[in-house]
C-alpha cells in the first residue's frame, strides 16, 4: 500500500455488542482488510473506511482544540495560570464515531485510545 492510497483502506473495528441483545463485552482493535478477524461472544466486528475514520477524528479533535482554546483564553485574563496539557481518552464506534470517554468509564482499559495534547515549546499562551 502506497501512502496515497491508505484513505481508501477499510479498517476492521471489534466493538463490544449491546446488552440488549444479552451480549457482555469485547474489545476494540484495527485489522487491515485481508486479515482474520478475532470474534468472541460479546463482539461485534464492522469494516470502517479509513478516510472517514480519518475525518471524524480531525472532527473532533478540531472541536476539542476550539473548546480549550476558549478555556485558555479565559484562564489567561483571570490569571497567570497557563494550559500545557490535555489527555483525553477515546473511543471508535462501530460506525467510526468517535466518543470522549468520561470519567469512571470502564472500557477505558479496553481498546481505548488516549490522546495527549502539549503546548509546543515555542508557543505562548493565547491572549
């Protein structure tokens, strides 16, 4: 695969499946096309494209770095005070949404991604 060519590449995505259907759990993880899937019971397996993958998390990331740009913004005209870091932990959805797992989420352990953001040394605080 040349480096052109990876939006167009399908990603297996294993999901946990509802309780509804009396499913338990399951775990997330990333198979390129061609290879075996690993199924328990309890899981759910889809294909998800990897441009839309890709899409959706440069959605949400451009919708977290709005949010925080906001709350530096207002941290910097109560204070002296200065955001340097975020971690924010992730999931994939069976459908390539992607969700900000909150506090006291247990599948936090289970396939999530976590996302650390650092403010770059050379930048300043936003005023």
């Amino acid at each position: 695969m040349t480096n052109e060519n990876w939006q167009n590449e399908d990603l297996w995505i294993v999901t946990a499946s509802s309780p509804d259907n009396g499913l338990q759990s399951g775990a997330k993880g990333g198979f390129p096309s061609n290879s075996p899937t690993v199924k328990d019971e309890g899981t759910k397996d889809s294909r998800i494209n990897a441009g839309m993958l890709a899409k959706q998390m440069s959605h949400f990331v451009g919708v977290i770095s709005g949010v925080f740009t906001d709350v530096q913004k207002q941290i910097t005209t109560q204070g002296e005070l200065q955001l340097d870091e975020i971690t924010l932990t992730v999931e994939i959805g069976s459908e390539g949404e992607i969700k900000w797992l909150g506090t006291g989420v247990k599948a936090a352990g289970k396939g999530a991604i976590e996302l650390k953001f650092k403010r770059s040394s050379s930048q300043s605080p936003v005023n």
